[in-house]
C-alpha cells in the first residue's frame, strides 16, 4: 500500500496543485493572475492599432504550445517502449535503487502514473493550442473603424488568459514528472522531490522576483491610468 502511494504521490500532488491554487489566488494574485491584466492591456492597444505586431506576438505563443504539445506526445511513446523493455529496466533499478527492490508490478503502476501525467500534460497543451487559436480569430477580428466596448476586449483577453492557464497546467505536468523519475532511486526520494517541487512552484507563482516585478507593472500602469482619467475629467 505504501509504494502505491508513493507511486502516485506526484500526480496527486500534481491534481491537488491545480486545485488549491486558484483557491489561493482568491487571497493572494499570483502571477498569472497578476499577467492576465497585462494580457487585457494588450487586447485594449491591439483595437487601436493595424500592425503585424500583434499576430507575431501570438504566433510566438502557439509555436511554443505546439512544440510542448508535441514533446508530450514523443513522452507518451517512450514510455510505451519503456513498458516493451522491462527486464533491462529492472535490471538498471537493481543497480540505481538504494534502498529497497522494486516489483515488476510496482514499476508497471508507476510508469503508468508517468504515462498519465504525460497524457494530462499533452491534453492540457493541446487544449491551450486550440484556446490561443481562437484568440487569435477573435483579435482578428477586431473592427478598427469603430471603439471596441470594455465588454468585447474582456472577452478577447479571457480567451488568452484561459490558453495561458492550460499552459501552465502543462507545464506543471512536466514538473511533477520529475520526482516521478526520482521515485525509481527511492519511493522517500520522490515524495522528497515532489513536496520540494511544490514549494519551488508556489514561490515562483506567489513570492518570486518576476512575481514582484509584474506587479510593479501593473501598479504602474493602473496608476497611469488613474492619472489620464483624472486629466479628462479636469478638461471636462
């Protein structure tokens, strides 16, 4: 029971994460809570602007979604292959382990949690690829012979801040394979790395230099803002 549950220990950890985390945001903005405002910043001066800018941008989103994606699925298969190699692996774990021997059917349940965490990660991508393409045709059709209403630009901005957000659970995904891989050293290793691995992950998102830097972002440019709607009122 216990190596079961230090086998999918990451996964769990990586499902627990997805959850408590918007949770989390409801007190303290992350970073990608505190991006998407930049997001809808660039959806507002994309309306008043008819340049190749913005496609560009957008193209460098989906090319790097896509190429993820793509990895995921090259993931996938190897770790079919691996399950066609399994007495060379049990073989190369009598040597890498240290503290215990594995089961045949100890390392088929873990590398079918790998297996799932590959498959999540690929779908979560593949859904971002599609989210950012919609994106796109709807920043496309942008009518620039006309003032784009608040309601429209926030549509369009949500739009990307839910391709970022599958983003980021890909990502995720790719993190928490890492003390995956390290519960083939030891199943105490694993658990080791995944809860470091969170850590690591909620100090990016909450308490990171880049989270403070796109904070004073947004505070500058909220306060820039303030300033011009102040200015318009007193030429009122």
């Amino acid at each position: 029971m216990t190596s079961l549950l230090t086998s999918i220990f990451p996964l769990l950890a990586y499902l627990a994460y997805n959850v408590i985390v918007p949770q989390v945001e409801k007190f303290r903005p992350s970073l990608s809570t505190i991006m998407n405002v930049q997001r809808r910043r660039w959806v507002a001066h994309a309306t008043r602007r008819e340049t190749p800018f913005d496609a560009i941008l957008s193209g460098n989103l989906m090319g790097s979604v896509s190429f993820l994606a793509s990895t995921s699925v090259l993931l996938v298969l190897a770790v079919f292959a691996v399950y066609g190699q399994l007495p060379t692996l049990m073989e190369a774990l009598d040597t890498l382990s240290f503290d215990r021997t594995y089961s045949v059917l100890d390392v088929q349940i873990h590398l079918a949690t790998l297996l799932t965490m590959f498959v999540l990660a690929f779908f979560a991508f593949t859904l971002s690829l599609r989210q950012f393409n919609h994106f796109c045709i709807m920043l496309g059709a942008l009518d620039h012979d006309r003032v784009t209403s608040d309601e429209e630009i926030d549509a369009i901005a949500q739009m990307n801040a839910l391709g970022a957000r599958n983003f980021n659970s890909g990502i995720r995904a790719y993190y928490f394979s890492i003390p995956a891989v390290a519960w083939f050293v030891s199943e105490w290793v694993g658990v080791a790395v995944c809860l470091a691995t969170v850590l690591v992950l909620a100090h990016r998102e909450f308490f990171s230099s880049a989270h403070r830097s796109a904070a004073s972002a947004a505070l500058i440019a909220a306060r820039h803002r303030q300033e011009q709607a102040a200015s318009r009122r007193d030429n009122l």
